[in-house]
C-alpha cells in the first residue's frame, strides 16, 4: 500500500500545467508555450478551450527527447 508521500509525490508528477507553470519551467515567455503548443511542437492536451501540459512531457521536451 503506497504511503501518504508517495501518493502526494505521484500526484505533483502526473500533475497538469498551465502556460504560466511552462513558461517558468522553461524560462520563457507565455505566448512563446502557446505559440509553440499551437504549432505543435511544445506537447499539450485540451481541456475545453484551455491548454495544459503534462509535467513530464515538458520535462522530456527540456531534455531535447521531443520530434
């Protein structure tokens, strides 16, 4: 059974980002995440009209692990 803090640490992990938590990671500007989200090459999913990022995708994009 997973205990308290591991479940909390699995949660932050898989959690979802907005542009301004990618643009923080990534130090750059928000409309650079959206314009990239838009053209395809940053990863991101909709949610209604919004974007959101997963935490380990952005990662895997920082690491240069992105086409």
């Amino acid at each position: 059974m997973s205990s308290f803090v591991e479940r909390r640490q699995r949660r932050e992990r898989e959690a979802l980002w907005d542009a301004r938590d990618v643009a923080a990671y990534l130090k750059a500007s928000r409309s650079w995440v959206y314009m990239k989200a838009e053209a395809g090459k940053l990863p991101c999913i909709r949610i209604g009209g919004l974007l959101r990022f997963h935490r380990s995708a952005i990662e895997a994009f920082a690491r240069g692990e992105h086409g």
